[in-house]
C-alpha cells in the first residue's frame, strides 16, 4: 500500500481535481486589483439583503451554487460540504448548509478554514467515501468588525498594520476528473503562541505558525523551495509576510520572489487597508480566480497554499490571553499533461 | 476494493478502536446519578481557575491528558487532534491545542461536535491518513449561559423545557488496538430547520435532524431498530427526545426502551434542570464513561450514537432567524470476540 502520510502530511495516492470554483466579492474588492478577476460581484455590503450577516450568507451561497454549475453537479452528486466563516458558530456556513440538500461537516480554524476543508475533502475522497466535495468559507469586513472589535459607527482609528476583513466568498468543487489542477499533498499544522497580544496584528500572531508550516512541509516531502512556483498565503497582510520572511530566513530558506499573500495582495497598494486584506474569504476568492488559472495556463506549475489563522475571541481578548496562530497547507498542481 | 461509503454512511473497512477515553465534569454533575461513573470531577466551576472560561480549558486539557495516558501515548505517538466546543471561535478546544504538540483540526457543529470529531478521525484512520488521533469536546454552563443568553447573575426564570449546559468534557483516543470497542460506520448529516426560534428550546429544533439522521442510517444500511441494543442521542433533553419519539412512530419505528438521551440522564429527574442537560461535553463524558464501559461488559453490543446539534448564534436569535439542527452518528460495537 502507498504511504499516504509522512510526518504531518497527508500524501494523496489518488489527488482530486478540483473540478470548479466559484469566487464572489464586496464592492471595495470589486474596485481592487484583481475585482475583474473574480465572478460575482455585489455592489453594495449587504447583497440585497437587510442585513450584512443575511448579505455574507447570500455570497457565500452564491459561491457554492455557481462552483457547482460550473461543475455541472446537483446536490445529489455531492456527498458532503465541508465549509466554516468568522462569524460566531460559523452561523454563515451553516445557514448557507441549510439551503443544500447535502451533508455539512462544519469547521473551524479561522482564516486557515478553506485550507481545512480542501486537506480534509480531498483525505476522505482519496479515503474512499466520497467523489465530489464543495469546500467553501466566506468572510465579511462589516459583519466581522462588529463582531471582533468595534462598531463601525465608532470611527475608530486604527494602526498602519491592521488587516481589514475581506468581504469575498468562494467554493470549490472536488471530484475525479476536469479542472486542470489537482490537490497532491495537505500538512496539518500545530497551534503555536510567541505571545501577540495585540488583537489589530494578527499578521504577526500567524506568521510563526505559517514558517513552521513550510518548514514542516519541505521536511516531510524533503523539498525545497526550487520545488515549488509559489508558496500563497492566506493572509498574513504586508507585516505578516515580512515576519515570516525573516523567520525562514533564519532557517537558511529564502522565498524571493515566490511569496504571494492573498491579503496583501487583493486591495492593491492602497495605504487606507493597512497592511491590506484578511478573512477567510481573500483565500477562498483569490485562489480560485487568480491562481488556479495561472496554474492551468503553465504560468505557475506547483503552488503551496498556506491558509494562516489568528485564534482569539473577543472574550481572551478581554481576559488578556495571547493570541495564537494555526496553518494549515495544500499543494496545488497542474495536471500531469494537463 | 470495499464498498466504504453507502448513501450518507461511511462504512470503516478497517474500523479503528476506542483505545482509552477519559471524562471530566463539574460540581453539579458530579452530584447527578451518574457522578461516580466521571474520572475527573471539578469541585468548583472555575476549576481552580480565575474565569469560568479558563476552567473550562482546565477541564478540557485534563480530559485529553488523562486520555492519552490511559492509552499510554505521547503527543509523538498522536497524528492530529479533532476538536470543537460551543465558545465562540471554539476558543477551548484551540488553546487546548496550543498546550499539544500536536497539529489540530478545529471543528464546529454544536452538541454534535464530538461524532463528528470522532467520524472524521475514523474515516482518516481508515484512509491511511493516521494511526492515532484524539478526538474531544467541551461544553460549560456558565461560559455558555453567559455567551448565549444572559450572565447568571440577572437571575433569569426559564421555562421548563428549557435544557442546562453541562459543564464536562471528554476525549477519545483512537488506535488499532485494544480498548475493546470500536467505530465501524459514521452518517453524516444535513442542516434541517422545521422553523423553531424560541432558543431555549433547543430540543424541538434539533430532534428532526435527529430523526432524518436515524432514518438515513437505517436506509443506508439496509438496518433497523432491532440491529441495535441502544440508540444514545446527545443531547436532545426530555422534550427532544418525546418529539424524536413521535418523529419516528410516524415512519413505523419504534424505539420503545432503546432511546437514551446523554442529556436527559446526567442529571437524573430532577426539576430544576428542566428538560435536563444540554452542550457537547455532556455526550462527550457520557457515552465513554457510562456506555463504553456496557459495551466492553457485554451488556450492548452495538450503540448509534447520534449527536445533535442546534445552529445559532445571539445574533441570529436577535436577527429573528429560525433555528436550524444537525445531527451525526457513528456506530460504536462491542470488538467481536472481545
């Protein structure tokens, strides 16, 4: 039998496809570097709808009903969702569940959430108790603002290395053929804590846990980073990145030009985002329209996503507990003769 | 190869074991009819701790260590823990993680948490994705009661067939061999909502996700009640599980004396918890430390637990939303010949 894991990472023996994605965003995104790049695109916060919780469902439905026509499935081709957000019990996931006639595995580990649901669809296909999965996560800069820190209404100012919630949604379908790309490897990471206690720098809570995600991943597979095109995370923002630059510097591993941050990525330059994006939505938008496409036109052949998760609650926050990081990876391939 | 999925059923080629378990529970547990079956007891709430939360964590922490010794493992010998709680963020469950080096999967449907942990770490055993993983959950009346509804000290009157947060946790450590039970099939199940909005009547609003999940079950294994020794939900109350009763009557199954509820139970019949116990630590603690134990004596020879979870937040109830239920199960035998 093949070895299907070393050392924290799963080694699919039969890698799903993912067959189709669907990506859905908020106007500020809409307006950004990459709006045109993306599906859907809702031109007011709220979607239509009388509240921005009932707007962020509506995208995230949208993200998974679209990823399956694309895919051209129905419900009852799909043996499971696999999906979680940033709101208090994942209610946007599980309200978006309720409207699928499908099974709902519910997850959790903030931003890193997409990547969860990817490692853990593609482990139970390749397991055998399953042929299509929709892993999807959303995020919402209004509905998580005035959940995690302050009314909006307050005008709070805030530090130059704040990430602002990216309102976005995606979905991505898993199956056995089409697509173009398909998932290979997924490394499961440990929660790790240097003692961030600052709840508007996340960047540096996860850094730590994304290096030693990467050091994890090239240990077990024994590569490097030559072996791969683009190492994607998800989303440390701008001071994020640079701390993790400079930790896998001091492990001799340098990412040149091979580091993308969702995050950092998807709002541009502009200085009013700080240190630019964050949520689970950015990845679960930006991979699937950015990415995938250069990785099925040969641009990018093997690229590591790095889903990066800040674990707090406004509670530990107010009890003055540190605030821990979670990284969770999957590496995403262009198809062999693909 | 094996048949491993049947509609909504995994089916373990090679099932993994329940290799040891270990529960914890509070004061007011520890004084129900089940106290003495509980490893752990916490003589205060706060567990020796300055905030009900961090006893919370204290319990949780206590509840996996003790596990794992039991099984006479280290955090080297573990592949990944499952976790998930009712705080937001699933706070417990994640700086429970931060103190293991051991890479975590964070996981969210309510009371039904703990099936799913447990169906999830199985299906990865049996894909060749782990030789061991740890699969826990907590719930705790007053960081619950305080998160959810109103702090205790308002001094709120509930209705009768309101359910009480039990304040427990457990965990399960899952191997190859030993321990003398084991997980053969998991169901998964969908996000049902018949309309219920009154949040403390929890009962009501995941008893048909509980009826659909038996149901399915049955359907997907060609089985019926007479196949199982005990159907152990967790947690509907004494109003869920007359409503559940009904539910099935009306498709022509009769549970007669082989429904139990873990919540219903751990508090015995006493009037001031209502319609009993509620929150995933009650299962959690439960079906290690009362049912197992019938299993391994021959007792039982095969139990559906079914894990039941109601899906909402404050903001939900505020926003007027309905409440919606999930429900998982795994089949737990008795090893043949054991």
């Amino acid at each position: 039998m093949a070895v299907k894991k070393r050392g924290q990472t799963f080694v699919y023996s039969n890698p799903p496809h993912i067959v189709a994605h669907a990506s859905i965003v908020g106007p500020e995104e809409s307006r950004g570097p990459y709006g045109e790049y993306f599906d859907l695109h809702c031109s007011d916060t709220k979607c239509g709808k009388d509240s921005w919780e009932k707007g962020e469902e509506q995208m995230a439905a949208d993200a998974v009903n679209l990823s399956m026509d694309k895919a051209s499935v129905s419900a009852a081709d799909v043996d499971f969702l696999l999906g979680g957000d940033l709101l208090n019990q994942i209610i946007t996931s599980d309200f978006v569940a309720r409207d699928q006639d499908i099974p709902f595995l519910g997850l959790y580990s903030a931003c890193a959430t997409l990547v969860e649901g990817l490692l853990l669809g593609a482990g139970l296909m390749d397991g055998g108790f399953a042929d299509c999965v929709v892993a999807f996560a959303s995020s919402h800069y209004q509905t998580a603002e005035r959940q995690y820190r302050t009314p909006l209404e307050y005008g709070v100012q805030y530090p130059p290395y704040k990430q602002f919630t990216v309102t976005a949604a995606g979905s991505y379908v898993l199956g056995w053929t089409g697509g173009g790309v398909w998932i290979t490897h997924g490394t499961l990471g440990k929660v790790m804590d240097l003692g961030v206690s600052d709840p508007n720098d996340l960047g540096s809570a996860m850094a730590p846990a994304a290096a030693e995600l990467i050091l994890q991943h090239f240990s077990d597979l024994k590569r490097g980073i030559v072996d791969y095109d683009l190492i994607l995370t998800g989303d440390l923002g701008k001071s994020g990145i640079k701390m993790l630059t400079v930790l896998l510097e001091e492990k001799g591993i340098l990412l040149s030009d091979k580091l993308m941050d969702c995050g950092a990525e998807i709002f541009g330059g502009e200085k009013k985002y700080g240190a630019g994006g964050s949520g689970v939505g950015a990845s679960a938008a930006f991979v699937g329209s950015v990415i995938i496409p250069r990785l099925i036109s040969g641009e990018l052949e093997r690229v590591l996503l790095v889903g990066t998760g800040a674990l707090l609650s406004t509670i530990t926050v107010k009890q003055s507990e540190t605030i821990p990081g979670i990284s969770h990876g999957v590496v995403i391939e262009k198809l062999p003769g693909g």
